[in-house]
C-alpha cells in the first residue's frame, strides 16, 4: 500500500494537494492556449486529409481499402503513444518527452508528406500518431500537476473548446485546399502546425514535475509503495471510465450522421456541413459556460448534471425512432447528447486525474487509451443496420450513456 498522504498542521490537507491548490494560478493564458493546440493536432491531423483520400487513391494506385488505413494507423499510433508517453513523464519528467515527441511528430509528419507510396505512408502515419500522442497526454498532466479542484475543472472545459473547434474547421479546410494543394499540400500544413507546436512548446512549457518529485516516486517504487498502483483506485477508474462511455457517446454521433443526416433527413452535403458544425458549436458553447460556472458549481455536480441530460436525449432519441417520428426530429436530441458532452468531458478528466496526483502522466494515457479505443470500437456497430435506419445508433447512444453514469453511480457509492 502507499504511505498515507502528509498532512500540514495548519490547513489539514496533504502537502501535494495544497501545492497544486496554490499553483492554481501557474496556468497561464499562454500555457493553456499551448497546452490545447497540443490536443488540437491529433484531430486536424485526422480530419484535415478526408477530402483528399479520392486524389490519394489515383496518384499512389492504392486502393481505397489501404488509403483508409492511413487513418486507422494513425488512431492506432495515437492510442499506443499516449501508453508509452504517458508513464515516461511521470519518470523522467514532463517537458524532456513533450519536446522529443514533438520533435519526431515533425519528423514522421514530413515523411508522410513526400512519402513515395501507400506502404510507407500507413507507416509514417503510424509514426505521425504515435508521436503526437505526446502532446495529447502530457498537455493533461501538465494541468494535473498545476491545479485541482475547481481550477482543474475549468482549465480542461477550456481545453474542451479547442478540441471542439478543431474537427469542425479541419474538415472545410481540407476541403478548401484539396484542389488548389493537393494530399500533398494538405499533409504539409500538418507538418507546418506540428512545427509551430514544437517552437510553441519550447518557447513556453516549462517543467511541472520536478526532480526531487520524480525521485520521490521513484523512492517509494524502490519500498514497494509504488504511485502507479493510484491507477488501480475506485475513483479514478470509475470517473475514467465516465469519460470514456461519454466520449464514445460522441464518436458514435460522429460515425453515424453523415448517413443519418445526409441519407435519412435528407441534407445535401452542404447542409450536413453545417448541421455537424452546429453540434460541435453547443459542444464549445456547454464547454465555456462549465468553465464560467467552475467557480460557484463543482466538477462533480456539473458531470452529474450532463450525464443526466446526456441519459433524457438519448432515451428521446430512441424514442423517436421507435416510434417512426419525423426524421428531422433525431436533429434535436442528438444535439443535446452532444452539446452536454461539454460537461462531461472536461469535468470527468480533472476528476479522475485528481485522483492519481503522483502519477497524473500514468492517468492521462489511460484515459486517452480508453478514449479512442472504445471510439473505434463503436464506430462499426452504429451502421449495423444499414444506411436506412437509426436505430443502432439510438441502442448505441443510449447504451454508452447508461454506462456512463453507472460508472460515475459506482464512483460516487464506493466513495
């Protein structure tokens, strides 16, 4: 077992804690604003190069099977990256593997931008994800390590907005520059903005996990009182587990509406555009006003609140369905399921890091694993039945929701 938490005299809280309660205000503007273009590469880097997978196809003679493995492999790599970088920040610290990863996102980013053939960008794209994985995982310990609490809660709902503005723009620019850039020219602005996130964070990131904290850990792995065993405690798997059910809730959404939206209300592609963009807008919307109400409403009851929205739209969705109302009515509840996920996301995160304040790097990578696993995981079962019906995503949706919130119940009871 850990040794138990040291208590100061004065205040009866454990000395960590208290730290990263008066290091609240060590977040600066310009360090959250870096922090959350870190997580902002991975989704560009998915999104921006859809529109162009036709023109890949032709000029590499790919078929369109292994064009798109492009993008499994770089979901692939993100997963395992943060699994590898996660841990090695709570060793070695956070800034020496935030800047080698990404050193070597701009590396992989260029290989895959002059890559001569498919076989070798699937690889550099494996690379590309892996790699970028760091900014993505050690942007949240960071976070971790300067505050908790209520300060916690509102920096990742801030951070929350750029991931939700990220998949909205990539998509219509991609599009934009398909035809006079090419896969090529896209692929390069990918490079050009991992190059601008290196000189970013070498510019202003500094350490959050200092030496004499690392060899703490390090001393207590040696007497078998290892900080990593945190990971194995209720809180932080249940709140994990919260925000990963919820993020899938999303993903099953993303994977579905083209299909729902376009072939069933209806929408030309235009349209559709516009309708996802609206989405991802109450997402952004939801996400600051958490970050606004994080100083008088805790994360708890915010995450609370927005898992039983999130519970009411899907079990309305379902309902719609079921009940063959009109097709432009599922428009309504899955807004609302999305748009909630901006108090589910950000506030579940500074939860369950909370709870492994010593090995916050370790608990970033798995709620990042879990994160795209269970997306990719969902993604085929929402078209199950076909282009014509929405009711594996209605199932799915409202599946993922109950799940959420027995996690966050479970959570709540065994504390």
């Amino acid at each position: 077992m850990s040794p138990a938490p040291e208590f100061t005299a004065a205040s009866g809280l454990d000395s960590s804690t208290e730290r990263r309660h008066s290091a609240g205000d060590a977040i600066s503007p310009w360090l959250l604003m870096v922090l959350a273009l870190l997580t902002a590469v991975a989704p560009v880097a998915t999104d921006l190069y859809l529109p162009a997978f036709p023109e890949m196809t032709a000029e590499l003679q790919a078929s369109a099977t292994a064009v798109q493995l492009t993008l499994t492999a770089f979901l692939l790599g993100l997963t395992f990256g943060q699994l590898m970088f996660g841990p090695l920040s709570d060793r070695f610290g956070r800034r020496g593997p935030l800047i080698i990863g990404a050193a070597l996102c701009v590396a992989a980013s260029v290989v895959a931008a002059t890559a001569p053939s498919i076989g070798i960008l699937i690889a550099a794209r494996f690379a590309q994800g892996f790699t970028g994985a760091a900014g993505m995982v050690i942007g949240r310990a960071i976070i971790a390590d300067l505050s908790s609490g209520k300060a916690a809660g509102r920096a990742f709902s801030l951070m929350m907005i750029v991931g939700g503005v990220a998949p909205v723009i990539a998509p219509f620019a991609g599009g934009l520059l398909v035809g006079p850039a090419g896969w090529r020219g896209i692929l390069w602005v990918v490079s050009g903005i991992a190059t601008v996130m290196l000189i970013a964070t070498l510019a202003v990131v500094r350490e959050s996990h200092p030496q004499h904290r690392r060899a703490a850990l390090k001393a207590d792995a040696a007497q078998g009182n290892s900080p990593w065993a945190e990971l194995r405690s209720r809180a932080y798997l249940a709140n994990t587990l919260t925000f990963g059910f919820g993020f899938a809730v999303m993903m099953a959404y993303i994977s579905a509406s083209p299909f729902v939206y376009q072939v069933m209300v209806g929408l030309t592609p235009t349209q559709y555009g516009l309708a996802f963009g609206v989405n991802a807008l109450g997402m952004i919307a939801v996400s600051a006003l958490s970050a606004r109400m994080s100083a008088t409403i805790s994360s708890t009851r915010q995450l609370a609140v927005g898992l039983l929205v999130t519970l009411i739209a899907t079990l309305t969705l379902l309902t719609f369905v079921l009940t063959g109302a009109p097709t432009w009515w599922l428009m309504i509840p899955i807004f609302v399921a999305v748009a909630c996920q901006g108090l589910i996301l950000g506030n579940a995160t500074a939860l369950a890091l909370a709870a492994v304040p010593r090995a916050s790097g370790s608990g970033s990578a798995g709620l990042g694993a879990l994160q795209f696993g269970l997306g990719a995981a969902v993604s085929p079962l929402v078209g199950l039945g076909g282009e014509h019906t929405a009711l594996p995503l209605a199932v799915v949706m409202v599946t993922l929701a109950v799940l959420a919130s027995t996690a966050f119940l479970a959570g709540r009871r065994l504390r």
